[in-house]
C-alpha cells in the first residue's frame, strides 16, 4: 500500500445527476460544498471546517455521502484524510451545476 491513495469514489462518466442534487440537498452537505469550493485539500477536522457543533462522525457520514456521489475525492496519507472537490469532473459531467449551486449559497449554513 502506497502512502496516498484515494478512497473508492464513482468514475467521471459514472456521476448521476439525482444522487449528486440528493448528496447536496442537505444543509451540512451544502456546507461541505461552501468550504471545498476554494479547490484546497481540507482536513476532516469538524473545527477546520465550521462544524465544531457536530459529532465527527456525523461529519464523517456526510463526508462520505459526498465522495460516493461524487462530489469529492479524499485522498489517504497515512492515517491523514484530505478532501477535495471534483471540479473538473462535474463540470464535465453537469456544465454550470457547480457554478449554480455556488451562486445560490455564497454564505454557509451552520
């Protein structure tokens, strides 16, 4: 096993529309979203990402959601876990979606 790897995510061509709106259609999910918008790879710490009220396995859960709908991409270094968004990926797959829902939630729900 290599120092980074990526955990299972759907290929590019395997992104579903419904399960991508349904991943997104929860207030902390859109949260996620908010913070992974700057392209950076983000820590899963809730406090990192302005979800301290939150249990980190809540966290984790919707994390998950997430990555198996496609959304993001977390990548494995050691017992570190990274997350990033698939950008490039869904606006491939759904041009305009991300820009979309960006520009309907400039602010993030807590």
């Amino acid at each position: 096993m290599s120092d980074d790897e990526r955990l299972p995510q759907p290929a590019t061509a395997d992104i579903d529309l419904v399960t991508v709106l349904h991943a997104l259609g929860d207030p902390v999910r859109m949260t996620l979203l908010l913070s992974y918008a700057d392209d950076a790879e983000h820590s899963c710490d809730p406090r990192d990402l302005g979800l301290d009220h939150l249990h980190k396995s809540t966290v984790s859960h919707h994390m998950r959601v997430l990555r198996e709908a496609g959304v993001t991409t977390t990548r494995v270094a050691g017992r570190n876990r990274f997350v990033s968004l698939r950008r490039a990926d869904l606006d491939t797959r759904f041009p305009g979606l991300l820009d979309a829902l960006l520009a309907g939630r400039a602010t993030p729900v807590r």
